[in-house]
C-alpha cells in the first residue's frame, strides 16, 4: 500500500489533469458557441436586407401567380390581404435596416447590437 503523502500527491495531481481537462472543453464550448452567435448575426442582418425582402416577394408573386390561374376571384382578393398585411408586418424591419444602414460602421459590434 502507497503511503499517505504519496497517495495525497496523486490525488492532487489528478485534480490538477480533471481541472485542466474541463478548462479546456470549456475554452472549446465557448469558441462553438461564439462561431454560432457569429452565425445568428449574420443570418439576421442577411434577412433584414431590403433586397432578400424584394427577391422573396417576387418569388412568392411567381408562385402565387401560377396557382391564382386556378382560383376564383375571391381567393384571389383573399391573397392579396394577406400579400398586404406580409408588407405591412415587414415594415419595421425594413426601417430598422435604413436606420442601421445610414451609419458609416459595419463592424461586427453594430451587427451584434442589431440583435
């Protein structure tokens, strides 16, 4: 049997390799979790531009307008509405993105206060 001083030493240097173990999974945790904020940023600054809104809504014009030649006259009426209250809802955002766009910085921080 080791004696006690050697067993302390042991018990010391393995808290020492577990500590060491769970600083470095939490260094790698926070740089996954810094890339996927990073990622979010980008994603919502990427759908708050006016041009996604633009090439979205013409996508969605094609498509409706393929399926309205089947449609009677008030479904049609009915996707209008609500072709209008998507617009309207869009709104906001779209000012936020005017409003963001009229300063000279693009630096990651402004992205991230846009969240």
């Amino acid at each position: 049997m080791l004696p006690r001083s050697q067993r302390k030493q042991d018990l010391l240097l393995a808290s020492q390799l577990a500590r060491g173990q769970v600083i470095g999974a939490l260094g790698e945790l926070a740089d996954q979790a810094d890339l996927a904020v990073y990622r979010v940023v980008r994603i919502r600054v990427w759908l708050s531009s006016p041009l996604v809104w633009t090439v979205a809504s013409a996508a969605a014009a094609l498509v409706l307008g393929a399926r309205l030649r089947r449609m009677p006259a008030l479904r049609v009426l009915r996707w209008g509405w609500m072709a209008w209250r998507l617009w309207r809802s869009a709104a906001p955002a779209l000012a936020r993105y005017r409003a963001a766009s009229q300063t000279p910085s693009h630096s990651v921080a402004r992205l991230a206060a846009c969240g």
